[in-house]
C-alpha cells in the first residue's frame, strides 16, 4: 500500500538546505522536535477557544510546517550523528500529543458527534501504538498505511481548508470523521501484520 511516506526521500531532499542552516545555526534535532510540539499546542489550543470553521485555515498550514520539521529532526539526528534515547522519546510522544492537540479542535466544530471524534483520537494513538510495538518486536518501526501520519496530515489539512472556504461542508464532518476511523484501524492493522510477516 503506497502512502505518503514513500515520497518522504524526495521531500527531504527539497529540505537539505534549511537542515544545513539549522544545523549551522547550532540548532539540535530534540530543539526542532520540541518547536514542531509547542506549535501544535498553540495550533490546538487556539482552534478550541476560537471554534468557528472559518479558523481552521490555519491548519494545513499548520500541519505542512510539522510535517517539515518532523523530517527535519530526523534528518538531523542520523546526518549530524545526534540520535539518542532522549530525541526517541521526544519524537514518538510529540507526534502522539501534537496529533490529538491538533484534531481534538474537531469536537467543537458543527454536527460533529462528540463520540465519533473521540473514537477518531483512540484510533490515532493506537495506530502510532502499533507502529511502536512493531519495533520492540522485530526492531524496526512500522509505517504501514494506508493512513498514516503523513496522509493524516494530508486529509485533515486538506478538510480544515475546506471547512474553512465552504461551511457548509461541515454537514459531512461525521462521513470523514468515521471513514478516517476506518482508515486507521485498517493501517493499526496492516501495522501488526508486518510483525506476523517477519515471524513467518
């Protein structure tokens, strides 16, 4: 299953520059992992006091940004030899927490069912759970899709922007709510079973 992240080589080539000028700079790989974090809060945050569609612009926006400062600090800690269990720590549970901050803003929207959105972030977590556990297994983290955290970023984005220009649209948050659901179990799973495919 093709995912965004088959593309991420290309994408990080594109970002090489930046990465030797935050390097130069003497920025660290923990630094830009906790800047992608403190967006993602503020981002969150800010979409829960403000609630109406029209301020869910910023989030594409938002989510490119992290997405490039996701591959940055991992460029950074194997090009400039600064992986350590700390940075590992910092980039699995930054990635949990700035994905809840930023679709729990989703609760608040129009005909949004409370229940729905809720089993949307339970599966979030889970998907990440599993690509962790395929790791602690077979040393080697899953990124299985179909939904990832790239396409994750890519459809949310994409809807926040959507939402925002056409309101109206909001009469189908719950369709894309459950559809990503669905999604996610289906990557938890595909996550699982490249365990199994090790093994076997």
């Amino acid at each position: 299953m093709i995912t965004l992240y088959d593309i991420k080589p290309r994408f990080q080539a594109l970002l090489r520059p930046l990465l030797r000028t935050l390097h130069s700079a003497g920025i660290s790989a923990n630094q830009i992992t906790l800047l992608a974090l403190a967006i993602s809060l503020l981002t969150g945050g800010f979409l829960v006091v403000m609630r109406e569609p029209i301020w869910f612009i910023v989030l594409p926006v938002v989510l490119f940004i992290r997405m490039a400062l996701n591959a940055l600090d991992g460029m950074m800690a194997r090009e400039y030899h600064q992986q350590t269990r700390l940075g590992a720590i910092l980039n699995e549970t930054g990635d949990v927490l700035s994905d809840i901050a930023l679709y729990l803003p989703f609760l608040f929207l129009p005909e949004s069912y409370v229940p729905l959105v809720i089993a949307l972030l339970f599966c979030t977590v889970m998907t990440e759970f599993c690509g962790i556990l395929a790791q602690t297994i077979t040393t080697f983290r899953s990124y299985a899709g179909p939904f990832g955290k790239s396409d994750r970023a890519l459809v949310f984005g994409s809807w926040g922007l959507i939402i925002a220009l056409w309101p109206q649209f909001n009469s189908w948050n719950n369709v894309v709510w459950g559809a990503a659901s669905l999604l996610l179990i289906w990557t938890a799973i595909n996550r699982c079973r490249t365990v199994l495919r090790e093994q076997a």
